[in-house]
C-alpha cells in the first residue's frame, strides 16, 4: 500500500479528499498528529493516529509515519476510501438482516432494493439510515461523511453481503485490505448466452458513459477511467443463460454488469446495461412468455454478493461468509433449469 501510495494524490484509486491543508510559511517543526488536532477540532487523536497507520494521511504526496513532524510549506491531505457527507442523516426503524456480529464487525445481508448510503433521490430507506438507528456511535471517516461504518457498498438492486464496522479500528483496518484488493468477493450472476471459455479475466477501464451518466462504460484508453478487473467461472450453462460466478479484484461502480456487457453477456434482468430484453434465443410466443414471466419474477439484475472473506481486523482470524441466493433470484433460476430440461 506505501508503494502504491507515493504517487499522485489525483490518480489515487477509491481514495477521496476530505482535507487539505497548506502547512504556514512561519510553522515550527509540529508533530503531525497535534498539528491535525488543532486544524481538526472535531477528529479525535485516536482516529488521526489510526489514519496514519493506515497510510490515509499524505505529505506532499506521500505516507507519512507518526512520528512526522510538519514544516512550512508542507501539503498535508487527508484522504479516505469514503466521500466527505453533504446531508443531515435520519435515523430509521428499518429490520437487518445480521448474519455475524461481534464487538467491532456485523456482517449484514442486504436485500434487493435497498439503497447502501443515502444519495441523490435516496435519502430516506437506506442502508445507513437503519444502522444509525439501531447502533450508537458508528465510526466514520474524517469530516463525518454521512456514511458511518460503511467501508464498500453494492449497488440498490443487488443483494448480498457488506462489512460493517462498529470501531474506529475495525473502520481502519477494514478500509485498509479493501484499497489492497485482499478482500475476497464473490458474485453469482445470471447472464443471457453461454460464455466461449469456462473462465476468464476483464481487465478494461471504467468510466462514467459520455452518453449517459448513470452508468459506466468501457474505456480501452489507459488514461481514461479507472482500471477494473474481474475474473469469471461458468458455474452452469443452461443454453440460453448461463450461472457465473465472478470475483472482484477491483470494486469500481457497476464493474461486474459493465464487464459482462462488454464480453458479449449482460446480466439477465439489468434494465441499464441491456439485459431486461431477450438477448438470447427463439422467437416463439412461448418462449417470450417464458422470459417476460422470469422478468416479472425478479424485476432487477440477477447478481447477488453471495461470499466475502477477510481478515479480522482486531483478532487477525481468517473470516468467510456466505449467504444463499434469495428466493427471486432461485426461483428464476430453477425455471431456466426446468425449461432447459423440457425444451
């Protein structure tokens, strides 16, 4: 992470700026530290020390150690895997679905529908709204950036599992492994046709689409957008859609639908990246009324988070969860199957 670190704040990858301070020509030698404490009245010492040992603090574009000491002219940054917040949260009496808990993480089964974070045109009926209910004094980055305890998301009509954390540690450490890409993260996903090799890479760009903003596109330019890779194995092939199971090595927006677009497969039901169509298969009136029943079954992208591995943050134990397919996404499935069998 230090390498990865000494380049560019600009061209840092997930890491957002919360604070940016122009060190006074006249400053004496300041441990950095205490120097932070005065210009961030409302930021702990502990949570100051914690991004440091993270590599979230920057001096003219590198990591800086504990012990630092800041000069004049210095460009001191704080920077986190989490945008600075911009509106008031609302605590909210929302059920979760808690499949682990203990004193520094949760890990919480998202159903489909349900927003991550508020945002534009959703900022009642999150994710977050519910946590804050139900848990006092969730940790955040910097400047309260309206996302506590958040470390990743997924998208609102995808389901599946997200890491929570309940410490400042925890918060620390977790956002750590997810910029180092040792997080384990698994997807089922069902996409329109059969994919010519039973597993494979994309390694291609992301980037906001020139078309449409809403969603991303790729880019095989390496100076536009983001690098985004993942890996995919066909789990079943049932002629007309296939089962993949995909892995994030990156965690950019829409990655897994974008790329499976690109190679030819959109995600069967995915409205945005061309997949709530028949892509694949006969033009008979049964066969369209066999699709647009699966369509009616599951309205939304059939891609769920079903695994996540990492490494305790506080305990250092390996840790692995898994969460079964929901019943849309099983019921849809099981219909393929059947149909595949008797056609």
């Amino acid at each position: 992470m230090i390498n990865e670190l000494n380049t560019n704040i600009e061209t840092q990858e997930s890491l957002f700026e919360h604070h940016s301070i122009l060190v006074d020509p006249g400053q004496n030698p300041y441990r950095i530290d205490k120097f932070l404490m005065d210009r961030l009245p409302h930021t702990s010492r502990n949570k100051i020390q914690l991004a440091i040992e993270n590599g979230f603090i920057i001096v003219n574009g590198h990591p800086i150690k504990a012990n630092y000491k800041v000069r004049p002219h210095d460009k001191v940054q704080v920077v986190l895997p989490t945008p600075p917040r911009t509106h008031e949260l609302a605590p909210e009496n929302i059920p979760l679905d808690i499949v682990y808990e203990d004193e520094a993480l949760m890990i919480v089964h998202k159903s489909a529908g349900m927003v991550v974070h508020p945002g534009h045109n959703n900022w009642t009926g999150t994710l977050v709204n519910a946590l804050i209910y139900h848990f006092d004094n969730l940790p955040t980055a910097a400047n309260n950036t309206g996302r506590p305890g958040l470390v990743h998301r997924i998208d609102k009509d995808t389901s599946g599992l997200l890491v929570i954390a309940k410490t400042e540690a925890a918060l620390m450490g977790l956002a750590k492994q997810f910029y180092d890409h040792s997080i384990v993260r698994n997807y089922y996903a069902l996409v329109w046709g059969e994919p010519e090799t039973a597993s494979g890479t994309v390694d291609i760009n992301l980037d906001r689409s020139i078309q449409d903003r809403r969603i991303v596109a790729p880019y095989a330019n390496p100076e536009q957008g983001k690098r985004a890779i993942t890996h995919y194995q066909v789990v079943e092939k049932l002629r007309y859609v296939s089962l993949v199971k995909c892995t994030l090595e990156t965690g950019r927006t829409h990655q897994i639908r974008a790329h499976m677009k690109y190679i030819g497969h959109p995600i069967f039901g995915d409205a945005a990246y061309g997949g709530f169509q028949i892509v694949k298969g006969e033009q008979f009136s049964k066969y369209k009324a066999f699709v647009e029943n699966c369509f009616q079954i599951m309205p939304r992208q059939a891609l769920h988070a079903y695994s996540l591995g990492f490494i305790h943050p506080i305990s250092q134990k390996n840790m692995y969860f898994e969460a079964p397919l929901p019943s849309d996404f099983q019921a849809v499935l099981d219909r393929w199957i059947k149909y595949v069998h008797y056609h």
